[in-house]
C-alpha cells in the first residue's frame, strides 16, 4: 500500500530559510520558551502559527495515540490543518507510520471501497475511477497481485463483459460477510458508536476510538479510565 502523507516540493526547512534574515530567535506558541530559528516549526503554509521542535513532536504523538488522523495546528482558534510531507524531517520514523496508517485508515472510511475476491486474500482498497468518469474494470490486487474485475468482484474475466446486477444484489452482504470474517481472525473490535473496528496492539483495555468514543476492547461497552471489566479476564476480546 502506498503512503497517504503527500510530499510537495516545500518542506519545513523552508520557513527556516526565509527567517534567516531576521531577530535569531522567536518564541514557541507552546511552551513559550524563545527558541532558535533552527528549532522553529511551521506545520501548514494556510497559517503562521508556529512552535519548537520538541512541542510538535509531542503535540502530534498526543493527537495520533488518540487516533487523529487530521491534526489541527495547536493554536485553540485556529482550524487549520498540519500538512504531514511538512514533518517528514521532524517527526520521528515509528510516529510517521502510525500517522500514515491513520490517514489511510481515515480516506478508506470515507472511499468507495472494493475487495479482493480471492478468499485468502480478502484486501480492501479504494476506488478511484478517475476524472475521466471512466469505471475501473481491471485490477490487480496491491497484496496478492493477481487480477480481479472491480466492478463485478470476481477473478478477471477477460473478453466477458461486466455482470453489474449480479455485483449490486451480492455487494452489500458480500462486503459484510468478509469484513467480519477479517474482524474474528485478527481479533478486532468494532466501535459501539461508530461501528468502525478497532485493533489494540499495545496498551491497557481503555480505547478512544478516533470518532472520539471511549469503551472497553474487552467487553465492547462505553468507558472511562475508572472502567471496571466484568468480562472474564481469560475470555479473548
């Protein structure tokens, strides 16, 4: 799968550069300690807010442990988005991957999604049929590489046209069937508010869901930090 984190040409060392000719310091909008022109940051071109290095870091680990996938810039009246390819050189290797798979999480909630037929594949993807307006037929799967009618949902069926009925009647529990299959071998749970289903690599029960919702991976219901599981502790989430 590809990256989500765009990257024009700019970069955050910009800013440092066209600052050069001016006072060698400048305070941090967070800490408000002044810091030198090299530890400044400016995480969005749409605004002039910006903090010290070490506040950025922390700032965006914060957002992303909360499962944030589009983080604001800090300033509290400001609604201007940090643009990642800007943090590429700041944010550390292990904190951008979590961020990337946020933001790819978060375009394939809100995408047309498409699955690969194959059963011991089952990859999601996002469908992108182009300005054109032209539908996409043939595709090869990003994690098995073999070939699928996206349309149809079914192993490529070169000089065959499109079955669009059979897609329509089928897609929906089809989709559905799969998912939830993918859900109880990777032992995900899904969000009682937002349905969508959440995996805990490490940590404690409490999860915050990036719709904002707090609940319990154990037992599925709504939490706080003070939750007390009733669910047997040897019983599997």
């Amino acid at each position: 799968m590809g990256s989500c984190l765009s990257s024009p040409s700019s970069s955050c060392h910009d800013f440092n550069q066209k600052e050069s000719t001016k006072p060698s310091t400048k305070p941090c909008m967070i800490c408000m300690d002044e810091k030198s022109f090299s530890d400044i940051f400016r995480g969005t071109t749409s605004c002039t807010h910006s903090y010290c290095t070490e506040c950025t870091v922390r700032y965006v680990a914060t957002k992303v442990k909360e499962n944030e996938a589009r983080i604001k810039c800090p300033d509290m009246n400001c609604t201007q988005l940090l643009e990642p390819y800007t943090c590429l050189d700041l944010i550390p290797k292990d904190l951008l991957v979590r961020w990337d798979k946020a933001l790819c999480e978060s375009l394939i909630m809100s995408s047309e999604k498409v699955y690969c037929p194959f059963e011991n594949c089952s990859a999601v993807m996002v469908v992108d049929d182009g300005d054109d307006g032209d539908k996409v037929t043939q595709t090869e799967c990003p994690s098995c590489h073999r070939l699928f009618c996206a349309q149809c949902e079914v192993p490529w069926h070169a000089g065959s046209r499109c079955k669009e009925k059979k897609k329509k009647t089928k897609n929906s529990d089809k989709e559905d069937a799969m998912l939830m299959d993918l859900a109880k071998q990777k032992q995900w749970r899904r969000c009682p508010n937002c349905k969508f289903y959440v995996e805990k690599s490490l940590g404690c029960l409490h999860i915050i869901c990036r719709c904002g919702f707090h609940f319990c991976y154990r037992c599925g219901s709504s939490s706080d930090m003070h939750h007390s599981c009733r669910v047997a502790r040897t019983s599997r989430p």
